[in-house]
C-alpha cells in the first residue's frame, strides 16, 4: 500500500504543474468586455512598438504558444491568437518578450538555443536506449545486457528533463521583467487584473519546466515491460 501511495504522490509530483498550468490559462480564458483587441493583435502592436524589425505573428496549433528564434515569428495557439482574454494577452506579452531578448541579443536568450535541442536530444536517445533494452536481453540473455540500456536510458532521459530547468532564467525573464512591465506601465491590464495576469505569467515561466516533468512520465511506460522480463 505504501508503494501504491508513493507511485501516486510521485506522479501527482510530476503531472501537478503542468496540470496547474492548464487550469490557470483555463480560468483566465474566458474574452473579457472592453478588451480593445485580441492577443494576435496585441503581440502585432508590441512588436511595432519596440521597433522589433523582422519579427512576424502567426497562429499555431492548441497548446504550442511560443517564439520561434529561427523563423523570428511569435506564434500564439488559436484561443490566444483570437482571444481576448486575460490569458491571450498575457501569453502574448510573454512571447513578445521572447522576442524582445532575441531582437537584443541578450544572453538570457542564448540558454534556449544553447539547452532546448540538447534537452530534446537527450530525451530522444534516453527513449530509444529503453526501446532497445528488452531486445538486448533477449539477445544477450543476460542481465547486464538488460540492465545497462535501462540504467542508461533512464539517466539520459532524466538529464534531458533535467536540461530544461537551466532555461527557466529565461522563462522568468520574459514574463517578469519584460511582459508584466509592458502590460502594466502600457495600461494593458487594470490594477484589478494585475495578480491573476502574474499567475498567468507564471504559469507561461513554468511551461518548458512542467512538460519536461511531465514527460518522465514516458520513461515509466517501459518499466512494466522492463521488469517483466
């Protein structure tokens, strides 16, 4: 029973943030009266007021809010690209934001270009290395056949995980010293609005850090398998 409680509270560990992420940018989803334009709008408006020459918005799919350094677009999900909520606007600003640190080059931004493919490699390699461990044991038929690839695949992949909290400076710089200043010196946002559009941008800080967490969870996919065998 206490193993039962321990895998539960592990895996509530690591789908709680991303879950709370969702549910902040749910309950601030909702388009609010008054509201001049939508996050798209808003985003295309920033850009041109920070004179952020060659930077582009554009609509993604659900759930994929961010800015693209290589393609220099700014690219928002339909319900912030539309939207106007609290929750467009601030993701929006939030990735303008991004776009700030790469129109300035600054050295914040260089962590996502520098860690993201490495995280996504790592990740990668570390599921391939499980993929591969029960048929190195069939093969091998011996432990440490099964058991290397395991262990190795299990390290990558945590070390992958582990990779996308170096970028959270850069996360936290563009909702709090670069989307909560614009949206409050603007008057983008009310005095009213101000705690629920810093919730929101957390959450925006956290996104990279919850999905990596939460995709340990596909390490444990293999585990059963694993220990079948």
């Amino acid at each position: 029973m206490s193993i039962v409680l321990i895998i539960v509270l592990l895996i509530g560990l690591i789908l709680g943030p991303q879950l709370w992420i969702r549910w902040v940018f749910f309950r601030y989803g909702s388009d609010l009266p008054g509201v001049p334009g939508t996050g798209g709008q808003l985003a295309q408006h920033l850009i041109e007021r920070f004179n952020l020459d060659g930077v582009t918005v554009e609509q993604t799919e659900p759930n994929r809010d961010h800015f693209d350094g290589n393609d220099a677009c700014v690219r928002l999900s339909p319900a912030n690209f539309d939207g106007k909520s609290l929750t467009a606007i601030a993701v929006a600003a939030h990735e303008v934001g991004h776009a700030i640190q790469w129109h300035k080059q600054e050295t914040v931004f260089r962590l996502r270009t520098k860690y993201i493919p490495l995280a996504r490699r790592l990740q990668q390699m570390g599921m391939v290395l499980l993929s591969l461990s029960p048929i190195l044991g069939v093969i091998t038929r011996s432990p440490a056949g099964l058991a290397l690839p395991v262990v190795g695949g299990l390290m990558v992949a945590l070390c992958g995980a582990a990779t996308y909290l170096i970028v959270l400076p850069e996360e936290w710089d563009a909702s709090f010293n670069k989307a909560m200043p614009i949206l409050i010196d603007g008057e983008y946002i009310s005095e009213e609005q101000t705690p629920a559009t810093r919730r929101i941008l957390r959450a925006a800080a956290l996104t990279y850090a919850a999905g990596a967490l939460a995709s340990l969870l596909q390490v444990w996919r293999w585990l059963p398998l694993i220990l079948r065998r």
